[in-house]
C-alpha cells in the first residue's frame, strides 16, 4: 500500500525551473516516437526559459482606482433624493474602498443642475478622495427652482464631462426626474418646454456629442430613475452606449423597452440580454445601466456601490486585455462567443489574408465533409489520480504529466471562427464518434506557439486534478468537469485538439473579478458551483494557485485561469495575474452554502489583512476517476463508469465504453510466418484512445503486450493508487 501522502508544501524553488535534455541525434528522433515526444518537450521547456516573467504587480490598484460622479437633478421635487445621497455618500465610499480591500483610491466629485434661469444653474464639486469633502458639499445644495418641466440635463453632463477625470475606473450616477429640453426626449408628452427644438437652449448642447464624448472618456453610465419621463431621455442615450458595443440595461418598465427589444431581435441595436451581457461584462466593455431608484435610503447605497464595482471589474478586463483572452470573431452562423470560448489573440497580423468562414453549422455525417486527412504526433495529458496526484500537480509542473500519442484525424479545411491568430475547425478522428475542434496557427510561428500550447494543456490538466477531488467532496449534485487537449505536431505546424461541445456558452467569473449575476434560472445552482470551486482551488493549494475564468457549456467547462503565487509557474499564460489575481477574486467572492459546507476558511478580510488560513485536512477522494480515453478523460463515478475485462484497469464513460467493440478491425498478423498467416481482431478505438497505432502483430506474437502492461499504458500504478485511496482516509493539506 502506498505511504500517506506528506503535507502540501510550497515548491523551494521555481515549479518552472527545468534542465534542458541531451541534444539527441536525427536517427534517435525519426526511429523513437518517444524520443520525438521528448524533443517536442525540449522545445517547449525551452521556450518557456526564454520568456522573461511580466509585471502584473500593481494591476489591482490600479484598475479599481475609482472615479465616481454623482450628477443630481437639483430642482424643487429633488429633496429627498439630495439628502438621501448626502446621508449615504460616507457609507458609500467606505463599501467601495471594503470591496477594494483598502488599496485602490476611490474619488467622488457632484455636479447638481437646476435649469436655465436658475441662479446657480449648475454648481460642481470636483473629484476629492474625502467623503466629508463631498458630504458637506451635497448640503449647501438646495432643492428649488425649475420652471417648465424639462430641466439642464445637457448642461450638467458637459459640466460632469469637464471634471479632472483620471483614475482607470470612471462612473457617472446620474439621479433625475426629468428629461433635458427637446421634443425628441418629450415622446408622446404634451408638458410645456420653454426649448422645444433641439440645440436651441442657450448653450446650444445637443445630446449626440456629448454622449459621444462620454463614450471616448469611457465613462460608464448609470441612470437612478424615479419616474417615467425620463424613459425617452434613457433610450437615447443607451442607442448612443449600444452603438459602441456596450452591455445595456433598460428597466422593463420603460415604455421604451420592447421597442428596444424588438431592435436588439432585427440587428439595429448591439446584442444584449443575459449571454451576451456575460460575455461583454467579462471582456472589459463599457456599461449603460437603467435602475429604479426607490424611496429608502440603503436603495441608493446598494444601487451605487453594486455599479461602481461592476464598472471596475470592466476596467480590470480593459486593462489587462493584453494578458488576456479576447472573444473570437465566428461565422454568421456561430454567433460569437456561443460555439468557440476562446482563442488566444496576442498578435494581429495585419497582412495575413482574410479567411472564408464556415457559413453553415458542421455536417458530421456526411460522407466527404470533413475534406482533410492529417497525421499527427504530440502529447496529451495523462490524469492517472491517486491519493497524493493533486498535491504533486500543485508542486510542480513536471507531476502534470504528458503521454506520446499519434493520431489520425479527419477535419473540415474551411475553419468555422478565427481568432487573431489562430482558426477552430470541425473535425473527427479515424477510429471513434467523437466531435472535436482543431485550433490551428494561420502562420506558422515556431516553439514559443508550442510552448504556450502545452502550457494551457497542463493548466487544463491540473484544473481536472482539482475538480476530482472537488467531486468527490460534493458527488454529483455540484459536479464539474473541464476538457482535455491535446497539443500536436503536423511537420512544423502546430495545432491543438479538443473535444467539441455543442451548446451556449455560459461566463461563470473571469480571471479579473468579475462575477456572472444575470444567469438563467437553470444554470444558477452551477454558477454557484463554479464560484465555489475557484474559492476551494484558492484554499486546496494554500494560497498558492487560483482557477477562474470558469466558461463552458452545462458542467463543462474550457480554457481555464490559473492564478499563481509563484510568479515563474504558468508565466506564458496572459491570463495569471499572480498574487493581484487572488485579490480581484476575492473583491467580488460571497461565499455562498458550498463554500461553508467545504470549511473553506479564506477570506477577503484575511487576505487583506495577511491573516490568511486554510482548512489543513480533507477527505480522500476514492470515488472519482477519469475515462481513460486521453481524448476524452471525462470524470465519472466509480460506480458508474464501465469495465472490460480485455482492458484491466480502464474505467471508461458512458459514451466511450460502446466504441470499444464498435470500432473492431481485423489484421493480418506479420510476425507469422510463411504458410501461417491469420487474422486477428483489435479494438482500434482502444489504440486510438491511447495515442497508439494498431498492433501489426497479434497478442500471440506482440512483445509485452501483457495485460499488466496495459494496465500501465493507461496509467502505472493506478490500480493500486486507486486500492490505497480507499484505506487513506483523509489528505493533508499545508499549515500555512
């Protein structure tokens, strides 16, 4: 039986730190699919040396930097709205700066309107870090004036627009109850307005630039409503949001809003709605935001505070764009981010020749469609788990194992989504029913494009280490899964393979904070999950690795996050934000029910204090394993998944375990010898699953082809790892 596995302790030296291997001869590398695999490896780890660590230091600070501008409506029927914001201004400020967990500076600045013949028409207190400042400012203001119903609107956002904006994060909290001068903002309504034609007010503002301007500043802009009649006054300006690709929000109660809708459905507006908005929120777009402002004060409070720090989990995308993903450009029949969840962009090439995309949805089954043969070699993942598997993957890179493989695949030679760099197309292997997608390069771009490559395969990898043990502490009623890829090699092409899932993709988090509140109903005990699980990952490892950035379709999920400690592990992923990214997680994390029933002990109140603890025992996971198809390498159950005698050690999904026998072939042995020739059967799903060609000779004639060593070609010691995690009752964590 295996030892018990030691405490999980951080690495003494740099988990990416790797000796080069020996130079190997040309004949060592041509004969030995092994030896090539190996100087696929060498490549790889040598391209990761020469990439010096980036400076993601600072990036928090820097992003949730906030500055906030209240513009109020400050005529005679305003009262309440003036006193409710100066009563609340202080606890305003101080649930902004909580969230930014003390570090990032928060400014707030007021411009009050009334209209033209007011005196003071518009009275302004600039951007100031005191909250007593902006507190004893908001009372000298006085709720009168106002003649016709229309007031200044335009007049106080060119005022607000003027302010000494210059922190990273910028938020306008606009309260009113009524529309600027203009019949266009009037709709239907027969009230009185002394400058009924637009750009006739004194100042001559018309509405266009000025939003225009706002965008260019970007601005994101929140509209506290207290009646109707500013329903028109919000269409328009969130057609001008919209136009620039914003996410919008208008109350449906605006009477404006199926119109809208009905816009949004015939293309004339930028899509919007709960997916889209996720996808938007999560990639750093700008905001334009409708809500109902109530009569208690804690309304304002939350309103205010929930904008801003959504704002700046935007501002936090923006700025770290060029460390992170951006959402690929698919066919007309794609519809962006629902079929492809991302494909690295680091690069444009302008040069390079637009490509002609799929317009049409992927034919699986007709014969031809699929018009491109490729031969293969590379590596995959091989997740064999034990009792000490997470605790070794945590500790170094080299425990997230890699197995030769060599495949052959069919694919679709018109791709059906581009990214900057690289283009997804439909594709099939020679020996099974499963449906992938081949992300290939658009120019070849050498070891560096095979470096970054693998790298995603390991976090990929370790990110299923941690979801087996996640499972097993919460069976299935909370159960997650991410995908397997596969890195390969066509000459000097590279391209990955991965498993094609059909559905809508859903953005859980993102790897800067930001946090998927508009889920369907059906999805929101999994979104749950999902915030759950990237907490455990933080509290599993000990403060030292974080995964986030959470998509996928249902339970599966792609193209994972991992935050480090260790800023030399994972340093060619754009996406770690190292110890900043622990901090943009927890400003935004509410420990929901699966977190407390996991003991997780971590907190933003810790964190921020340097008091950090973690839970130090847990459960040993004897229930979940992996199929051991290395394409596949979906998680099951133990009791669930399927056995073969004729594969001793494999545990296969429900989907896998049919292809064994469906794809059988016959072979005529070459070892025999003249006058003895016979046939024999072999799964060549089995071989395929394994990275491996078809046996030439039969089981009679093949060289160690023991069931014992099938056993090991599907994992080594797995069996008895498996025997031993059943005894071991618990693992042990690290006391930090």
């Amino acid at each position: 039986m295996d030892d018990p596995p030691p405490p999980y302790t951080p690495p003494s030296a740099s988990a990416a730190s790797v000796s080069r291997s020996s130079t190997r001869t040309a004949v060592e590398v041509e004969d030995d699919p092994r030896a090539r695999i190996r100087e696929l490896k060498a490549e790889a780890k040598e391209a990761g040396l020469a990439q010096p660590p980036r400076s993601t230091e600072g990036i928090f600070k820097k992003a949730y930097a906030t500055d906030l501008l209240f513009l109020i409506d400050t005529t005679s029927s305003m009262a309440k709205h003036i006193a409710a914001a100066k009563d609340q201004v202080k606890a305003i400020m101080a649930d902004i700066k909580r969230t930014y967990l003390d570090e990032a500076e928060v400014r707030i600045a007021v411009v009050g309107y009334k209209d033209h013949d007011d005196k003071p028409n518009i009275q302004m207190l600039d951007f100031t870090p005191s909250s007593d400042e902006v507190h004893d400012f908001l009372a000298t203001l006085r709720a009168v004036g106002g003649g016709d119903a229309p007031e200044d609107v335009l007049g106080g956002i060119r005022q607000a627009l003027d302010a000494d904006w210059k922190n990273q994060t910028r938020c306008i909290i606009h309260i009113a109850d009524a529309p600027p001068h203009g019949h266009i903002f009037s709709g239907s309504s027969k009230r009185r307005d002394d400058y009924d034609v637009p750009g006739s007010e004194p100042h001559g503002l018309t509405y266009e630039p000025l939003l225009q301007r706002m965008i260019g500043l970007r601005i994101n802009y929140s509209l506290l409503s207290i009646n109707g009649s500013t329903d028109r006054m919000a269409y328009l300006f969130m057609k001008k949001y919209a136009a620039a690709s914003a996410e919008w929000v208008l109350l449906p109660g605006n009477k404006y809003y199926n119109h809208a809708r009905s816009e949004k459905k015939h293309g004339f507006l930028t899509e919007t709605g709960a997916a889209a908005n996720s996808w938007d929120a999560a990639h750093g777009g700008l905001t334009f935001q409708e809500a109902k402002l109530g009569t208690t004060y804690s309304e304002l409070r939350n309103l205010v505070v929930k904008s801003v720090t959504s704002s700046a989990s935007r501002t936090a995308v923006r700025l770290t764009q060029s460390m992170s993903r951006t959402a690929c450009k698919g066919s007309a029949a794609m519809d962006s981010p629902s079929h492809l969840a991302a494909i690295d962009e680091d690069e444009a090439d302008a040069e390079e020749r637009p490509i002609t995309l799929e317009a049409v949805g992927p034919e699986w089954d007709t014969p031809g469609w699929l018009d491109e043969t490729l031969h293969l070699e590379g590596f995959s993942p091989d997740v064999a788990h034990g009792v000490s598997t997470l605790n070794n993957m945590m500790d170094h890179d080299d425990s997230i194992r890699l197995r030769p493989i060599e495949l052959t695949i069919r694919k679709r030679s018109r791709p059906f989504a581009q990214g900057a760099m690289r283009t997804a197309s439909y594709a099939r292997t020679a020996s099974s029913d499963g449906r992938f997608v081949v992300k290939s390069f658009r120019q070849h771009r050498g070891a560096r494009r095979l470096a970054h490559l693998a790298e995603d395969m390991r976090i990929q990898t370790l990110c299923k280490g941690f979801a087996l043990e996640f499972n097993a502490l919460t069976r299935d009623e909370h159960s997650i899964d991410f995908i397997v890829t596969a890195c390969l090699r066509a000459g000097k092409a590279y391209t990955s393979l991965e498993p094609y899932i059909e559905g809508t993709y859903v953005k859980y988090n993102n790897n800067s904070g930001y946090v998927n509140h508009d889920i369907p109903a059906g999805d929101a005990e999994f979104n749950q999950a999902a915030q759950a699980f990237s907490h455990f990952t933080f509290e599993r490892s000990c403060g030292h690795l974080l995964v986030c950035d959470l998509q996928g379709v249902g339970r599966v999920l792609t193209d994972p996050a991992i935050h480090t400690l260790d800023r030399n592990r994972f340093r060619l992923t754009d996406t770690n934000l190292n110890a900043d990214g622990f901090k943009f997680f927890f400003s935004t994390h509410e420990c929901g029910d699966i977190c407390r029933e996991l003991g997780l002990l971590s907190s933003a109140a810790k964190l921020k204090a340097g008091e950090l603890t973690f839970r130090e025992r847990w459960p040993s996971m004897d229930n979940t394993v992996v199929c051991s198809n290395k394409l596949c390498g979906r998680i099951v159950h133990v009791e669930g998944a399927r056995r073969d005698d004729e594969f001793p050690g494999c545990y296969w999904c429900e989907a896998c375990w049919p292809q064994l026998r469906r794809f059988t072939v016959k072979r005529i042995c070459t070892a025999a010898g003249e006058g003895e020739e016979h046939e024999f059967e072999a799964s060549a799903f089995y071989y395929e699953s394994q990275g491996r060609p078809v046996p030439r000779q039969c089981p009679e004639h093949r060289e160690g082809e023991s069931p014992a060593d099938r056993m090991a070609a599907v994992g080594g010691s797995f069996w008895n790892r498996l025997k031993s995690a059943t005894k071991q009752k618990t693992v042990s964590g690290k006391s930090w």
